[in-house]
C-alpha cells in the first residue's frame, strides 16, 4: 500500500506541477563519466509537459571506439521562472570497436552492437534569449553487450 500512495503522489505532482516547454531545441550535451562524452542534442515538444529527446554522440578513448544514439521521452516540472527539472525514460543503440591488443583491456564481448534502457534526471534553465543550459545524470542499464553505465552531461542548445 506504501508504494501505491508513494505513485499516486509522483503523480499528481508530475501532473500538477508542469513548466513551459520549448517547441524544439538544438545543441550540444558535452558528457562525462562511462557515457560518451560529447552528443548533438534535438529536443521536441509533443504536448501537455512532455517532450522527446533525441541524441547522437560519438566516443574514441584510444582503446574503444564507436557510436551512440539515444532517445527519451521526458516529463518536465517548474521550479520556478525559467527554471525546472525533468525525468526521462527511453534507451539507445550503438556500436563499439575496443582495440584487442590494448594491455589494459583484453575482453572484446562488449565488441558490437548494444542496447541499453535509460533513464534520465535533471535540471534546466531557459533564458529570456533563446538559449537552454541544462545538468542531468543517466543511468544505462545494458540489455545487449553492454552492462551498467552511468554518464552526466551539461546541454547547450538553441530553443526556437
């Protein structure tokens, strides 16, 4: 029963609580952490305080290289003014080439394609120009040839 109201709570306040969302916005989430470290970001608007993300990054540390694409489907809240936070839920697909011969890292199983289910928390602010700065953390959970990853990231992109 303790979780039950503990939803219905999460709910009515992701409900109550909404924020103005911007129709679209393009930019950069430069990332950090086990996540690729740099995304072209693509935010769409798609009613009530609910958006899509969709973002595509590219990663070569030296020893594992390849690519990622990632779509999620936000909830956004008002803090206040222009600033509000948001969670989201979505996954992403990739490829990824790690380089055998590296001492450090002899296990090629995450070589290839992967699937990961993520999700996503975060903070926005929305200036009164047309221009977003936002901070999130993102868990991914590996489906396929991939295990748990934790990246954050700061956005920067042009509301229009």
């Amino acid at each position: 029963m303790k979780n039950y109201t503990l939803l219905l709570a999460f709910i009515c306040i992701i409900t109550s609580v909404t924020a103005q969302v911007n129709n679209q916005a393009i930019g950069v989430r430069l990332g950090g952490g086990d996540g690729v470290e740099s995304e072209i970001s693509y935010q769409q608007y798609i009613g009530g305080p609910n958006r899509l993300e969709f973002d595509l990054g590219f990663f070569d540390n030296g020893w594992d290289e390849g690519f990622k694409f990632t779509m999620l489907y936000q909830w956004v809240g008002n803090i206040e003014g222009g600033f509000n936070w948001y969670a989201g839920a979505g996954g992403s697909i990739g490829g990824r080439d790690i380089d055998n011969n590296d001492k450090n890292w002899n296990d090629n199983s995450d070589d290839g394609l992967f699937l990961n289910v993520d999700g996503q928390l975060g903070i926005e602010y929305n200036f009164s120009v047309p221009f977003q700065l936002s901070f999130d953390a993102r868990p991914e959970f590996g489906l396929i040839n991939d295990d748990f990853d934790f990246g954050y990231g700061l956005g920067i992109r042009y509301t229009f």
